[in-house]
C-alpha cells in the first residue's frame, strides 16, 4: 500500500479524537503545564499583592442608592455622584424598559453623623437630579460592616467544608493520592479565579463565592471522570506490564479528551449567552460577577483536570515501589517500542486476549509472545490441536 493509499485511509483527527484513538502524551509534558498555570497564577498573585480585590459593599459593608434610570444613563450617574464627594463608587444598571434601574454603591458606613450625613444628602440630590426624580424617590440601604465580616466568615467556612467532604469522598471512592491530586487541581481554580479578579478589578460579591463553589464541584466532576477511566484502565491492563503508569494515566487522558471537550463547551455556551445577552444586551449587570467567575471557573477547571490533576497522579504513582520496578523493567527490554494506543489498548482488551509489546525487525514489526487464536486455549500454541496433535 503507497503513503497516499494510507493517508486516504487514515481517519482525520476529529475522528480520532471523538473515536479516542489520538496518542497525545499529556504526562510526559507536564512541566509545559504546569509552567503555564504557575505563570498565570504568578501574574494573579503579585497583582492581588498591589491592589487587592474589589469586594462588594456586602462583603465591607456600606451604603447603595437606587432610582429609576428615566433616560439616565451609568457614566451621567457616575459623573454626578463624583462630583458631588462620591469618588468610589461603582454604578450598575438593573432592568430593562421603563423598570430599568441605576444602582449606586460606595463604602460610606455612617449616614447620620457628621460630614457622612452631608455627603449622603448631597449624593440623593445629585441622584433625583440626574435621573429628573423627586429627592424621596431615592431609596437608600446600607449594609453594616459586622454584617459583611459574616459574609466573608460563611464563605471561607463553606469553600472549607466543600474541600473536606471532597477530600474524603475521593479517598473511599478512589484513593488518597487521587484525593490529593483532585484537591491541588481544585486549589488551581481557586487562585486562577482569583488572580483573574484582581487583575482586571472585578468586583466580588456573593454571587462571585456561589459561581466559585459551582465552579470547583464542575471541575471536580470533571476530575473524577478522567480517575474513573484510569481505576478501568488500571485494573484491566496493569497485569499485561506493556505499560507503565504514566502511559496508562496518558491512555485514559485520551479517551475521555472527546467528553471532557463536549461537557466543558456545553457548559461555557449558556455561559456566554449570560455575559453577552443577559449583561450587555438586556443590562443584567449583577449577571455580570456570577457570568465571569464561571467563564473563567469552567477554562480552568477543564485546563487543571487534564493537564494538572493527571500528571499530579502520575507522579505520585510512579513514586510508588511496584511501578518504579514495572518502569525500570520496561526500559530495560531492547524490544518495547513506544506505548500501546487507545484503539489498541481497547482492542485488546475487548478480544480478551493478551498481546506482549511488539519488536522490530529489520523495519518491520512482529509480536515476540503467543498470538491470539480465537476458540483456542490461551495455552495452546498455535498450529497444533489441545490434544497435541499437529493440524494437516
């Protein structure tokens, strides 16, 4: 058969991919990866070093302002409320039509003593003013400070219980070490959202700590998936030794790429339909903070469950004294040439029958153990009956 004929045959690579016959080594690079998410985690820390977050008044507590928009739009209101001694605050639009609203907030915590209480009258009035309202159309809150710190301890008290009961459920169901590398991929997430927020000053409300939860429970279900197939894989093929862990966790990689691929676009599509239609067409605005921690939530859970909690896997295997022996043996046979394929691997596995590494010889290939005879004895070698008698 010529190169042509061959290539004509040869399925194209969404075929493969959706058929899981690529052979990506995922493992093998896993210091290209991890590089990667430890130069954009860089990148997030330093910024949240020189500026912080940006957290909602609930989280900080202050004070917020809403009127009916009449034709106002948020950069008047904006302009107005600055120049009336009101120099950070945020305004949002709520609504749409004749409903919609212009909410402004600001970290002002007292609005009866003082120059506090002059500020706020100032502020109403440039408010009513700018969106051609009475004075007592302006509504006003305020959250208090105490009340937000409850906020930030219930947040950080439930991203504690989800971790553990995570770490738990994965240490029964699987293994510690799988724990461990679900929990460190899961940690990832955490400060790839984060960093995202602080670089480009988005602001943190309880919406944000919902969509991180949501996240993280996406990512680790993303994760348990690919551990699913390598415990298969493990199990079905760690006892023919034409494998070492790595390869193994590489084979699983690859036949769940085409689902996790589907899952994650699936998911990130009604996504962008909050961001583009909800935010910016209809002016959902709170939509905003919940719409961007999941945009970046769901990349980067997808990102930490192949090329993050995977490798992390393979390395703490291998450190493991049967796969360092099952490793050390397989580099020392002249005869193994490269890691078996998922179509292969599947094959194999699917006829039942065990098929030792193939060698070359003089460019071609040839199996150096027992083939496979189907409605024979795995024992029976190949020409002769179970009696031992030769075949005419």
């Amino acid at each position: 058969m010529t190169n042509v004929e061959q290539a004509q045959k040869r399925p194209g690579a969404f075929r493969r991919l959706y058929r899981g016959e690529t052979n990506l080594k995922i493992v093998a690079r896993r210091k290209t990866w991890f590089a990667i998410s430890l130069a954009i985690i860089a990148v997030g820390m330093v910024s949240l070093g020189l500026r912080g977050f940006n957290f909602g008044i609930e989280f900080e507590g202050g004070t917020s302002w809403s009127v009916l928009a009449n034709g106002s739009t948020v950069e008047q209101m904006t302009t107005a409320v600055k120049s009336a001694g009101l120099v950070d605050a945020s305004v949002v639009e709520l609504g749409n039509g004749k409903g919609r609203t212009l909410q402004v907030q600001a970290r002002v915590n007292s609005l009866t003593t003082g120059g506090d209480a002059a500020l706020n009258a100032a502020v109403i009035t440039a408010i009513a003013n700018t969106a051609h309202t009475e004075f007592n159309q302006v509504s006003v809150s305020q959250v208090g400070p105490s009340w937000g710190g409850d906020v930030t301890k219930r947040a950080l008290w439930a991203l504690l219980v989800f971790f553990i009961a995570v770490g738990i459920y994965i240490s029964f169901r699987f293994e510690p070490k799988m724990a461990l590398a679900a929990f460190l991929a899961m940690l990832h997430d955490l400060l790839i959202t984060v960093g995202i927020y602080s670089i480009f000053n988005f602001q943190i409300t309880p919406d944000t700590v919902v969509a991180v939860l949501t996240i993280l429970g996406y990512s680790l279900y993303d994760t348990v998936v690919v551990f699913d197939r390598v415990t298969d894989n493990v199990r079905q093929m760690g006892s023919t030794g034409n494998l070492t862990y790595s390869e193994m966790v590489d084979l699983s990689l690859n036949q769940t790429l085409a689902r996790s691929l589907n899952t994650s676009l699936v998911a990130i599509l009604p996504v962008l339909s909050v961001l583009g239609i909800g935010a910016l067409l209809l002016g959902a605005t709170t939509l905003l903070n919940y719409g961007v921690a999941l945009f970046v939530g769901l990349l980067a859970g997808t990102y930490s469950s192949l090329f993050i909690a995977a490798p992390v896997l393979a390395i703490t295997k291998e450190r493991e004294p049967k796969y360092i022996a099952l490793r050390e043996r397989l580099e020392a046979r002249r005869d193994r040439v490269g890691s078996v394929s998922p179509a292969e691997a599947a094959r194999q596995r699917g006829q039942g029958g065990t098929t030792e590494a193939p060698t070359k010889v003089e460019g071609t290939i040839r199996p150096t153990g027992p083939t496979f005879v189907p409605g024979a004895s795995a024992a029976t070698p190949r020409g002769r009956t179970q009696r031992g008698k030769k075949r005419r």
